[in-house]
C-alpha cells in the first residue's frame, strides 16, 4: 500500500484502573462497536508524553500518571478533514489519579472493560499496543495467588 503524502503523529494512552480495568472510549458518530483509546495529534510546541496528557485529560476528563511508553507503535491510513493521511499513533500506559474536568464531546460513551477482556473492545490497528499494555500492567502489578492449602478467611468478630 502506498503511504498518503501527509504523516500525522498522534500520542494517547491505554488507561488502567486500580481495579484492573481498561477505559475504552466511544468516538462520537461512530459506528457502535468502534472502541479507541484516546488520543490526539501531537501540537508543534509539544512533546509526545505532554500530548498524550493533555490528550487523555481533553477526551476523558482524567488527570493521568504515565507509567511507561510502549514499546509498540501503530501505523495506519486513515482521513482527517484535508484528506487521506497516514497516521502514526504512540500511546503510554496511565493510571487515573483524577477526574478534573468534563469531557470535551469528542467521545459519546465511556466502558471500563477488565483486562481479560479488552481483545473483544480493541480496535484492530490499536490491539498490538493494548495488548502490551495489559502485559506491562500485569507485571507491574501482579495478582497474589492464594495458597490452595490456607484456611478461607474468616470474618472478624463483632
């Protein structure tokens, strides 16, 4: 396939709740089952990590915390209101630390999805760095299996 003439770069992030689940968002207009992670072009006077802040903080409303840039990068054709681009996508993985604003309309419909089930929401061009991210949270955030051979937990007393 032959590249658009013009590239634009775009920077988001793949949020991860405490509570092991991913926020998806719904592009407003769009067709139902079409899920993103926010993210947005990458202004002149900004560093990827800076736009995909303000990015995830326009689209959401959530102040976040970058963890980790992934490793991963998402490269496809796509269309903006001057024509056909190529659109090269870098996305960080973030934990929420607050809801500081209303979202600015540009998504319809936020999901918390858990992690075990966040191939069934990705978008085909954005799972690859979704995937990672999932994998990078759960390394750096491993569930403690419990011993099969301790006693059930027991309610305290009154």
């Amino acid at each position: 396939m032959k590249k658009p003439i013009r590239e634009v770069c775009s920077a988001g992030g793949v949020i991860v709740s405490e509570h092991r689940k991913i926020l998806f968002c719904h592009p407003t207009g769009s067709q139902r089952d079409n899920w993103r992670m926010p993210k947005g072009v990458i202004d002149a006077n900004e560093d990827p990590e800076q736009a995909a802040l303000r990015e995830v903080r326009e689209e959401t409303g959530f102040s976040c915390r970058i963890i980790r840039k992934l490793d991963s990068e998402a490269a496809y054709q796509s269309r903006d209101e001057n024509g056909p681009i190529w659109k090269r996508v870098v996305l960080y993985l973030m934990e929420p630390i607050d809801e500081v604003r209303k979202p600015d309309g540009e998504m319809d419909t936020f999901r918390w999805v858990p992690l075990g089930k966040a191939k069934d929401y990705a978008a085909e061009n954005e799972l690859p760095l979704i995937m990672e991210a999932v994998e990078a949270y759960k390394v750096l955030h491993p569930i403690e299996e419990k011993n099969p051979n301790s006693k059930p937990d027991m309610p305290e007393a009154p």
